[in-house]
C-alpha cells in the first residue's frame, strides 16, 4: 500500500465543479484586487472565527508581520516566542527589526509553557506570540493573565490551527489579534498563497488595512510607509468554498486522530494529547520516538509518507546565529526536533489505510 504524506485529491474532487465555475465568474468579471470576494470571505472569516474583523493579506507570515507593525513593535523591542514552532513565527518578529526571545514549550503538548514566560520578560518585552501549534491551542488563559500583568499583547499564530477550540471558543480572538496562514496544506487552504488577520480591536484593523495596502487609508494618501500584501478576489473566492466544508474536514481529521491514539500500542511511539481545554483540529499527527530517522526509513519503506515539523530548531539555524544561542540551550526544543514525526492525516483517508499505518507502527 502506499500512502502518500499528505493528498488534496479526495478535498479537491468534491468541490472541484464549483471551483471551476467560481473561477469563470471571477473571470468574467474582470475585478481580480480588493473587490466583493475578498469583501465577503472576510466578513464570513471573522464571523467562522467569532471575532469583529478579518483583513485579507498576502500569507501567513505577513499577516502575523502585520499585527506587529501595527502594534508599532520596533527595533530594540523583544517579543516573546515559543522555540518551538515554524520559523515564520520569529521572522515575523525580526522583520520589524524586534529581537525574538525564545522560551521552551512544554513537552507533552509542544506549546509555549505559560510558566516560562514571566522569566523571559525584560523592559524591553512588547508582546507574547501564542502558537497553537499543530492545531491545539496554547494555554490562552494563562497567557493572557501574564500578558495583562505586564501591559504586553497576545498575539496569536494560528496558522496551524483553523476552527480549533480553547474552553469552547474559536482560535482567532483569544488574544489581542491573531494571524491565519493558507497556504494549501493548512486546514483552511488556498490554491497558492494567502492569509489573513483577525481582531476584535478597530483602531488595529483600521491601521492593518491600510498598512497592507502601501499605508493607504484613502486613495493617494499613504499614512504609513507600508507594504503591498493583499488577498486577491480568486483566492478569496476559492476560499470561501473551502471554508463551508472546513467543520467537515476537521472533523474527518479528527476521526482520524483518535482512530491512530486509540489504535497505536508501541510502547517505542510517544503519542500526541489532546488537553481537556482543547478541541484539536490535527493540522498535524505529530508522535515523538528515540530513533526517528530510522522509524521514518522503515515507515517509508512501507509505503507510509512522513514529515518531520521540524528538524532544525530555529536556534539553531543560521538565520539565527547572531542570537548567539548555543546547541543545549534550549534542550527541549532541541530534543523535540531529534524525535518528532509527523503521521499522514488528510480528508478522504480510507479505514484501510488508517488501519495499514497503525499496523505498521505496532510492528515497528
Ligand atoms: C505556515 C505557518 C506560518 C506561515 O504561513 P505562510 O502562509 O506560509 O507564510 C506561520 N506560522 C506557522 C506556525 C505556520 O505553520
């Protein structure tokens, strides 16, 4: 059997005839920049994630690069940062010239340790980058309590996690603001790339709006010295289709999830958790084992696609040197990056082939 790491074919089968027919329509139209479906995939977004405000922008990094330009974080201010996740995070941060201060997750749930936090703050700390990473979300109470106690904002990285739940409510407006990647192997995916910010703030909204579109708050004035990074009308459009099924998908992904930690029994396989405050949407089956390269040669030569999220620590990558963070710092990160793996899960997942993958994991 094979199975491949991840296929959009079974997602793209069912709404391929009204892709095509939206696409014609956009078409037609000839209206490709800042028109209706941008327009209205925003209003639906922020509605999908109970918050006030959605601004369509280029992708995920610029949507979380966004947030902070218009939380003025600047050079000489620290922002706060799992060491943990995408390196998307912290280039966010290092785009507007801040410095990325990072601090350790914790281990059975990947997270930032809200315990952690408080001894990383220095005078200098602007803001908490809480990444719900995999598709759980971060501790967002305890985040927001630290937060609050020293004036900083919450921002969100929601790029992994599209309709996951904290204590029953949506990812997206847990926080100051929040930023959303769809890039086309996320939950919520595009056909290319986009993203977007959500807020329940105005005055942010306001000044994101404008800051994505060369500073612009009305046409020919620029009130900010701002970038270009907009949503464009076909992947709006292509996004809206896709966001009606998105609670379908989630669910499969989750059906699956449960069908790999009710039926893996290999005492070698760490087992990802779901936290009792949490309702994981699995944008990632991540399992951590001691000798991962050579559990992911024997999945691979079963026919079982994998993927490492992520190998290299962003310490530890020379974008990152002039840190200056030494191999062993950050020993939790570190250990995190020698022993996960990441397990297919995707729509359309047939029982036999969940079935063939726990199978095969037992007989590792
Ligand atoms: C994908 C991702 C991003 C960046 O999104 P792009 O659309 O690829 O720019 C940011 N943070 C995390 C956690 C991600 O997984």
């Amino acid at each position: 059997m094979h199975i491949p790491f991840v296929s959009f074919e079974p997602m793209h089968k069912e709404i391929e005839n009204e892709i095509l027919s939206k696409f014609k329509e956009v078409y037609e139209k000839n209206w490709f920049i800042q028109g209706q479906e941008v327009e209205k995939f925003e209003e639906e977004f922020a509605e999908f994630c109970e918050a006030k405000y959605c601004i369509g922008c280029g992708n995920g990094l610029d949507a979380l690069y966004l947030i902070l330009r218009g939380y003025d974080i600047k050079e000489g201010d620290e922002v706060i940062v799992s060491s943990n996740t995408y390196i998307a995070t912290a280039l966010a941060v290092s785009y507007t010239g801040a410095k990325p201060v990072f601090v350790e997750p914790d281990i059975n749930i990947y997270n930032i340790n809200p315990r952690l936090i408080e001894k990383a703050i220095t005078t200098k700390t602007k803001a908490i980058m809480a990444v719900h990473l995999y598709g759980q979300p971060a501790n967002m109470d305890e985040i927001n309590s630290i937060a609050k106690k020293y004036n900083l904002k919450v921002i969100e990285d929601s790029a992994q996690a599209h309709g996951a739940l904290y204590k029953g409510k949506k990812v997206g407006g847990l926080g100051d603001a929040s930023g959303f990647s769809f890039y086309p192997g996320k939950n919520l995916g595009a056909l290319g790339d986009a993203g977007a910010v959500v807020t329940n703030d105005k005055e942010l909204a306001d000044k994101i709006r404008a800051i994505a579109n060369y500073g612009s708050d009305k046409k020919y004035h620029h009130i900010y010295k701002g970038t270009n990074s907009r949503l464009d009308e076909v992947q709006a459009a292509f996004l809206r289709i896709k966001l009606r099924n998105l609670n379908k998908w989630n669910k499969e992904r989750r059906k699956i999830a449960y069908k790999y930690i009710d039926g893996i029994n290999n005492t070698k396989i760490i087992k990802p958790v779901e936290v009792d405050y949490a309702r994981h949407v699995w944008h990632l089956f991540v399992v951590r084992t001691k000798n991962r390269d050579e559990f992911q040669k024997y999945l691979n030569d079963n026919g079982i696609g994998t993927t490492i999220h992520y190998p290299i620590p962003m310490h530890m990558q020379g974008a990152y040197e002039d840190l200056k963070i030494s191999k062993g710092t950050l020993p939790i990160a570190e250990k995190i990056a020698d022993e996960v793996m990441s397990l297919p899960v995707w729509y359309g997942m047939k029982d036999e082939e969940i079935n063939y993958v726990i199978e095969k994991i037992n007989n590792y």
